[in-house]
C-alpha cells in the first residue's frame, strides 16, 4: 500500500499535515471496511499503521482536532 509508506515519509519530513491528512483518508469508513484488501497488507506496514493510529489517539485525547 503506497499510501503507508507516505505516512512513514511524511512523519520523517515532519510534514503533519499530509500525515494527518493521509491517516485520516486511510482510517475513513469505507477504506478501512475493505477488509480483503487490508488482509493483503504486509504485516509491517500493518503494525506501522497501528502506531500511527497511538499517535492520533494520543492526539485527539489532547484536543487536537486534524479531522
């Protein structure tokens, strides 16, 4: 998935807005139902993406809105 390893770029770059905005595209509702799709990711972009979403939650739980 091309997209995870822009998340990886953009956080590297410190670039927030495009990692937020990235994020939030990947973890909108109808990208994260498709669940075949995310079966076919390789585990390491997978636990990746997890950790991105600690650090959003992190986030959010300080009133910090990228949504």
């Amino acid at each position: 998935m091309n997209k995870l390893n822009q998340l990886d770029i953009s956080l590297r770059n410190k670039n927030y807005n495009s990692l937020c905005a990235v994020f939030s595209a990947l973890n909108s509702a109808p990208i994260h139902r498709l669940k075949y799709a995310w079966e076919r990711v390789p585990q390491k972009q997978k636990s990746m993406f997890d950790q991105f979403k600690v650090i959003f939650v992190q986030n959010l739980e300080l009133h910090i809105d990228c949504f």
